[in-house]
C-alpha cells in the first residue's frame, strides 16, 4: 500500500442531501493504493503528499467550488482534477450514504506520482502519469440519506454511518525524545512514553450541529486494510488540547491541555463516545491520547472497513 498524506475535500450531487442555502462543505479522504487526505497548491491542482494542506471545498447544484470560489473540473486532455479561477466547474458528482464519490455513476479514480516533492495527482482516468494507483473518494462531510437507526439524543454515532471527520494530523509525541519534532504519520501510537495527537478541521457549515468525538477499535479479523498491535491493560486518557498541533510539535512544545475528557479501558470490537458537544464550526482543534495505565497500542488510522481510530461524527 502506497501512503500518501492525502486530504481531498470535494461536494457533490446527492438525493436527499441535506446542505445550506450556500452550499455543503465538506472534506475527502482517499482509500486504495494510495491512502489518506488531499488538498490543493496554490494554483489549485488538486494534489496528494508532502507539503499538501487540507482544503474545504463547496458543494451547490451540483457543482464543486474550493475555498477561494475557483471553479473544479477535470482538466482535458488528460482528465487532471484541478480548481481555476473564472472556470465553469463540472457537474455529475454524487456520493453515496457511505460517503463514496462518484462522477458521472464512476467511483474509481487515480493518484498518478507528479515527480515534484513526493506529490500525487488526482485524475478520472488511468494510465495518465507514472506510479498511479486506483483509489476511492470518501466525503466525511456531506452524505445522501442513509436513513440510519436514530442515535440517542444526546450523543451522534459511534460509527460512521453519516457524516464524520478524518484526522488531517496525526503526531506521535515521545517524552523519552521530548523536543524531536516527528512530524506527521498515519500511525495512533499510545505507550509509556509516547501520546498521540490528532488535529480535526471542521467546516464552518457544521454551525448549529452536535459533534461526538469517539474512537473505533474493531477486532483484528474485521479489518480490510488496516492492522494494530495491542497488549496492556487498555487504559487511554483522552484529553481536548487548547490549540492545534503542527508538524513542528514535539513532546516539549505540545499545546496545554483545555480538558481532561477521562479515561476509558478499550478492548478490540467495540465502539466508544468519548465526548459529544456543540460543533466548534470553523476551527481546527486538536485531540490527544495517552496511556493511562501499562497499555502498548498501535493502529494504522483506516476508515476502510472496518474502521479503526479517532474521528468525530456529527449529527
């Protein structure tokens, strides 16, 4: 499996969406080959890899804006996804209740290695470039209508069945090496010495709505491409930290904590609400988990079934 930082944030045309007057916002994760988040550079190629922030990007009447209003469409001739300034952006996007994209009734697209700093291009169709591999497009933002059984009133679901959040950070802080800065990883890591910090990105159209952070922990067996090691008491301390992490977080640096939202014993095939509150629509906000008593974990962040990690789902 190919890992790239992806962190895509596309809408699209869903029946029985529901979305603002000004459209859905929403973010995209991509799954297959290459697995991860996808944002845009500056000229609004849509692109996976280093150096690739998250975007939010706008769903209205079928069609896809970024956050500067650009206009997204795949590029003739090669099919490239790209947002420009005064274009006219592409119709036919759909997603599913499970979040899946499709454009056009397509739900297999391609990341294609731009031989420019570990980057990756999003294209519709194959063969356009070297090192490509088919992935899937996932919305955790805007869904069709699933029709779910209600959670109850007072927290959203435990899994992701409707919309959610995927971390678009993740930093493994070591106090035994506290001012190494590691960067990001696809990895939770929870041990004696090392806590896991994981950043959200909420879209400001999640104003008025409920949020619940909750962790995912399904058994060895029920995982597709994902995998974890685990042994300890399975004691974890999850905390609300008052401002987001970057790449630049070490141990010694980390933000403070803003609250301790308690500790939880974990065991694999179970589901966890950890806390549900007010979305804090618009911001960043970041999330740390640390070993509460002699637990050794370590999980690949995947939500491909069945999902494993951090997310908040919203309702």
């Amino acid at each position: 499996m190919k890992s790239a930082a992806i962190a895509l944030s596309l809408g699209a045309v869903v029946n029985g969406l529901a979305i603002r007057n000004d459209g859905c916002q929403f973010h995209i994760t991509a799954g297959g080959d290459i697995v991860g988040c996808v944002g845009e550079i500056s000229s609004g190629q849509v692109r996976a890899g280093n150096g690739v922030q998250s975007s939010t990007f706008t769903f209205k009447d079928g069609k896809i804006t970024d956050d500067q209003g650009r206009g997204c469409w795949w590029t003739p001739p090669t099919g490239v996804l790209q947002c420009d300034e005064g274009q006219t952006p592409d119709g036919g996007f759909a997603i599913g209740c499970d979040g899946t994209v499709s454009w056009n009734g397509q739900t297999t697209f391609y990341e294609c290695a731009t031989g420019e700093q570990g980057q990756w291009n999003v294209y519709n169709k194959k063969d356009q470039g070297e090192n490509c591999g088919e992935v899937t497009l996932k919305s955790d933002g805007c869904h069709g209508d699933c029709k779910p059984n209600p959670p109850p009133s007072n927290t959203c679901p435990t899994d992701l069945s409707g919309a959610y959040e995927f971390p678009h950070l993740i930093i493994p802080v070591d106090k035994s090496k506290p001012d190494t800065a590691p960067g990001t990883s696809y990895f939770g890591v929870v041990n004696k010495d090392v806590s896991s910090i994981f950043d959200f990105d909420i879209p400001g159209g999640d104003s008025g709505k409920k949020c619940s952070l909750v962790f995912l922990f399904p058994k060895q067996e029920d995982l597709e491409t994902s995998s974890f090691t685990f042994s300890g008491d399975g004691k974890l301390d999850f905390s609300k930290l008052k401002e987001a992490a970057t790449e630049g977080t070490t141990y010694n640096n980390q933000p403070a904590k803003e609250a301790d939202l308690g500790q939880v014993t974990v065991s694999p095939g179970n589901s966890y609400n950890i806390a549900t509150f007010d979305c804090p629509a618009g911001q960043r906000v970041s999330y740390e988990i640390s070993a509460a008593g002699d637990t050794d974990f370590k999980y690949f962040q995947d939500y491909n079934p069945s999902p494993i990690g951090l997310y908040i789902t919203k309702c």
